[in-house]
C-alpha cells in the first residue's frame, strides 16, 4: 500500500470507490481503511485513495504511456522494485522510478505524468 504522503499528492486522481479499495482518513497513516459499501457520491473531504498497483498502471496506461514493472535482485535478494515508463514501444526517453514496493515505484511514476502532463 501507498503512503499517506503519496495518496495526498495524488488526491486529484478521479475515483469512483470499489469494494476492496483501501484509502486513508484523517491526517495519520495509522487511520486507513478498506471500502466494504461503495457509494457513488463523491469522495469526502480529507479521504485520500490508496490505489493499488493494477490501478496505477492503469492510470499511467490512460495518460498514454506505456509501463514495464522489474523486481531488482541482487544474490538472490530482492533490492527493491522498478517501474519504467514511456511514450513509445521503442523505450525511447524511458524514465525509471525505483521504490521498495512496485505500488511506490508506479504511484512515483505517475506524479511525475502528472507533473509533466501539467508542463506541457
């Protein structure tokens, strides 16, 4: 799961909530929760969704890149995990986000879209 901090800074994601769906409440990461009766209103105020993995990939998927996920081993331990993305199939200005989780590394991933999607 995502930290408090990242689920704020992606605050601005739409989200319809789904049964299954973890978010935090409240300013602490101790205060998370998981949505058992979805409703279709719209998401209160200091609610922050914890998406996860498939659902950040998805994210980055409808802003028009395209994603490779890498688990990085060393001896046979794992070192942490990496998310790449880009704009075209030939990996061409690939960018790396690397985390010890691949939710971290692909939510990374996508502030940066997000980020550069707001420069252009």
């Amino acid at each position: 799961m995502i930290s408090i901090e990242t689920a704020k800074a992606l605050k601005g994601l739409e989200w319809k909530p789904k049964m299954g769906d973890w978010y935090y409440f409240g300013d602490s990461a101790e205060n998370q929760s998981l949505v058992i009766n979805p409703s279709e209103k719209e998401v209160p105020e200091g609610i922050y969704f914890a998406p996860r993995l498939d659902q950040l990939l998805a994210e980055i998927e409808k802003r028009g890149y395209i994603w490779a996920v890498d688990v990085l081993a060393y001896n046979e331990k794992i070192q942490g995990n990496a998310v790449s993305v880009s704009k075209s199939f030939e990996w061409e200005n690939e960018k790396e986000f690397r985390a010890d989780s691949p939710e971290d590394a692909a939510a990374q991933a996508l502030l940066w879209i997000l980020k550069e999607d707001n420069h252009e």
